[in-house]
C-alpha cells in the first residue's frame, strides 16, 4: 500500500511539472494512451478477456463517469495548487463514501463514525478555508474531485463479481484518453512535445499503472483494516515531493487540518474494520482505495 501511494504520488508529481506546457485535455489523452496500451499488453500476457458480460451496466457507467470527473477535476486544480493541499483534501475520500455508504446505500454507521465524518469535514474547511484570502475556485474542484471519488467508489461496490477488476480498468482508461482527446482543441489545442515532455508523461503512466497494481496486491493479499490506513502515506509524499521539485510546503492551517482528515480516516476505517464490519470491508473491491484515480 505505500508503494502504491508513492507511485501515485510521483505520478501526480511528473503530471504537475508538464502542466505549465501541456493543457489537461493534452495531458489526459497522452498518459491514458500509454497506460491503455500498457493495460492491454497486460491483459494480453494473463491471456484474459477484455470484453465481459455485465461491464456496460448502470454501476459500471457510474463508476466510470465518477472516475472521469474526478481525474478531469483533479488534474485541473493541480495546476494551480500546491501538491500537498490538493493530496491533503483529497484524503477526505474515506469519509465522502461513508457518508455516501450511509445516505444512500442504507450502511448503518454509529455515532462514533458520524461524529468522525463531521470532524473530518471540519479538517476539510481547514484547509480549503472559504471566504479567506487564498481560496479560490480550483480548492473547490479539488472537494468535486472528492465528491465523485466517492461515487465512484460506491458505484464500485454494486458492480457484479462476475466482471473482472481489469475489465473496468480498460474501460475506464479507455474513456479517460477519449475524453483527454475531446478536450485538447476546447483547451487549448495541441502542443508540440519534445522528447523529455514525452518520457516524463511516459514515466507518470507506469507511476499511475504501478500504483494501480500494488494496491490490488495489496488489498487482496493484506489485512484491509491493518493495510487501508497506510493510503494516507500519500500525504507524507507529497509533503516530501512538493518540498523537492516545486519549493512547496503548505502552511500550519494546512497541516492542521490534514491531521485532522487523516486522523479522522484512520479512526472511520479502524471502525468500519472491527468485528462484525469485517466482512463487509473485505468485500471492498480494490479500486476502492485510490485517493487519487487517474490523476
């Protein structure tokens, strides 16, 4: 689970250093093809089927248009925030979907979880700090990026058995570059690339696949409720990450509240995870746990 936070994180870290070059539409189409072409050889190599019964279904388009809004708001609003502040709200993910598992999937939660969620939320406000000085509207793409993470995830778990994890992850990097390619002339236009732009969104692809790959492993071979809360790993790195190659560092409003969300993460999954939550939580399907889909 750490080493895929950090392929995450490297990811998110080579896609923001092109951002000054490439618009996100550009950025989107490049990466998805690479990854897509990798996806495909990988499917190829286990000998397994792309096409599946069931992968057009209504949960599988949810989690597919979930996925897509979130990476096109995501990599929008890293362009223009610091690495850190973006991860930092983007670990509100765990709380949007038990928020999101009790509102609308009927999911019984205490008081304990209702009151971590609030507390969680509040961490948010910390750092996104409406009406201040400061924020600004991509603060708010990053807390849409939230919101439909959330759906995606909870439209993942009303997905059938019988549709396999790699069947969607084509489908969803599939449409991701389709729509990157939609989005390059609205945004901008195509611009020329020279070799070092290309080997970087090359790199961030394997990063992006690498990170996808580790959490299956980890999700299916590890303890999820000793191996979930290392996702907030991803925070670490991007403290470390933005430090080194942008000169960032998020201010003490910002670690406060990230404290809070990780605390507050932490805290709702070590309940969900306790005796006669179990089975649910092992029920939870890898994809589940990314912070950070796509971007």
């Amino acid at each position: 689970m750490s080493l895929s936070m950090a392929a995450f994180t490297i990811n998110d870290t080579l896609t923001k250093s092109v951002m000054d070059t490439l618009n996100t539409g550009q950025i989107m189409f490049v990466r998805g093809a690479v990854i897509l072409a990798g996806l495909l050889v990988y499917l190829r190599v286990l000998r397994r089927p792309i096409l599946a019964k069931g992968m057009f279904s209504a949960p599988v388009i949810v989690r597919t248009g979930g996925e897509l809004a979130m990476t096109v708001l995501f990599l929008g609003a890293l362009a223009h925030l610091p690495l850190a502040n973006a991860t930092a709200v983007l670990q509100a993910v765990p709380l949007a979907v038990a928020l999101g598992a009790a509102l609308y999937l009927g999911e019984r939660v205490g008081w304990r979880r209702w009151t971590a969620i609030l507390i969680g939320f509040c961490g948010v406000l910390l750092i996104v700090r409406p009406g201040l000085a400061g924020f600004n509207a991509y603060t708010l793409m990053v807390v849409g990026a939230v919101i439909f993470a959330a759906v995606r995830d909870l439209a993942t778990r009303r997905i059938v058995a019988t549709v396999p994890s790699l069947t969607i992850s084509a489908l969803t990097a599939l449409t991701v570059t389709l729509t990157g390619l939609v989005l390059i002339v609205p945004l901008g236009g195509w611009t020329p690339m020279d070799a070092s732009v290309v080997v970087i969104l090359m790199a961030a692809a394997g990063f992006l696949f690498a990170g996808y790959l580790f959490i299956v492993m980890a999700m299916r071979e590890g303890d999820i409720g000793f191996v979930a809360p290392f996702r907030y790993t991803a925070l670490l790195w991007a403290l470390i990450l933005g430090l080194a190659f942008f000169g960032e560092f998020p201010d003490t409003a910002t670690l406060a509240g990230a404290a809070i969300v990780v605390g507050t993460g932490i805290y709702t999954l070590y309940r969900e995870s306790r005796p006669g939550r179990a089975r649910h939580a092992a029920q939870r399907p890898a994809a589940a746990s990314r912070p950070a889909p796509g971007a």
